[in-house]
C-alpha cells in the first residue's frame, strides 16, 4: 500500500451532497415551523418551500440512487462489522485521547465501518420512511374518507416527524464529527475539491497512473 492524493469524490457526488445538504436544512427549518416548534418561516410558507424542496429532493434521490446503481458506488454504503468496535472506540473516547484514527481509507473504501453503517440506515431505512410518510401526508385528501383515516393522519404524521428527528440529529452529530480529529477543513475539503489522501495498492496505482492520471496529484503536492 501506498498513500496517494486522489480524486475519490467526482463532481456529481459533491454537488449531490451539497445540494442535499441544502434542501435538508430547508426541510428542517420549514419542517420545524410547521410543527410549532419554530416561528421562522410563517404557516403558508412554510408548506410551500417545505413541498417544493421536499420533491427536489426525491428528484435528486431518484437520479443519486441510478448514478450510485449504474457506477457501482452502492458498495461504498455497505456495512462491515470489522472494524466497527475499533472506530466507535476512537469516536467515544479516542478522539479526546488525540490518538490516531484507526481506520485506513481504501480507494474503494472511503467510508469507515461506522460512516457505511450510519449512511447505510439514513439511505435504505430513514429516508424511504420519510418519503413514504410524506407522501401518504401530501395526498390526505385522496383517501381522507377511508374508514380510520383520522386514526392513520396521527400514525402517519408521528412517524414523519419522529424520522425528521433522526435526521436532525445525524446532522448535529455529522456537523460536530467534522470538528473532530483533525480538524473542520480536513473534513470538508474533500468534498470541495474532491481529492484526499488514500491507500492504493501497487495495482490500483498503476491503473490510475495509466489510464486516470488527472485523477492522481504528483507526489508532494498537497490536496488544496
């Protein structure tokens, strides 16, 4: 193995990320309005920007789910139990500890066990249940005259907000992982820029070297 600086994040990916991360927060400022909690945006608003930036972000899901399906990045979400003790360890008592980050990113591994497991479960568990629950919510009036249809509005509308609280949550958590370690613009600049330092093996490097060599710094040049 050899550290590389790399280009792992393509340009769809970051601005898929930025883009999501966007109409989450609206979501959830909007969201939060709705429901009581806060008084930032007003009620009629508030259920406009919430719909239109609720169905911008299936759109940009529908589309992110194709592009992971079709280049095969779907197996970066996989979660791994090997390593997962190690990485919650340094997460819990580690980091404070100023010791070492015990996972090594791969070029076909840039999540670590805990990063997979987490993104894994908002994917493939959270989200779906967001947007069943959003949608069964939108189009109350089409099925309002069903037999214990004000029994279902209560179920439907509790599992939404209980699930726009997980999110919330994996928000504040994510916004203070990036503090962590070594430091906010560490974190953040590969997804800016999309390049970051990674292990390759002799043949993965010279592959790249032979057939993506844009996507490789020269050695000694910094990812800035």
């Amino acid at each position: 193995m050899s550290k590389r600086i790399v280009k792992v994040y393509p340009i769809f990916e970051r601005l898929w990320h930025w883009m999501q991360m966007a109409l989450i927060v609206i979501l959830l400022l909007t969201g939060f309005s709705l429901n009581g909690q806060l008084g930032l945006v007003p009620f009629g608003p508030a259920v406009v920007f919430h719909t239109l930036a609720a169905g911008l972000l299936l759109m940009l899901w529908i589309f992110a789910t194709f592009w992971l399906f079709t280049t095969g990045t779907w197996k970066q979400f996989i979660p791994r139990i090997e390593g997962m003790i190690e990485t919650a360890r340094f997460y819990a008592l580690g980091v404070f500890r100023g010791e070492k980050h015990p996972y090594r990113k791969l070029y076909l591994r840039k999540h670590n066990p805990l990063q997979a497991a987490t993104y894994f479960g908002l994917k493939w568990v959270i989200f779906p249940v967001i947007w069943v629950s959003g949608l069964f919510y939108l189009t109350y009036t089409l099925w309002e005259g069903g037999e214990s249809a004000g029994v279902w509005i209560v179920v439907v509308a509790n599992i939404h907000v209980l699930a726009g609280y997980v999110v919330a949550c994996f928000v504040v958590v994510h916004v203070y992982l990036l503090t962590v370690g070594q430091g906010f613009r560490h974190h953040v600049r590969p997804m800016l820029t999309g390049y970051e330092e990674v292990d390759l093996t002799t043949e993965q490097e010279a592959y790249l070297e032979a057939n993506e060599p844009d996507r490789l710094k020269p050695r000694g040049v910094p990812a800035q």
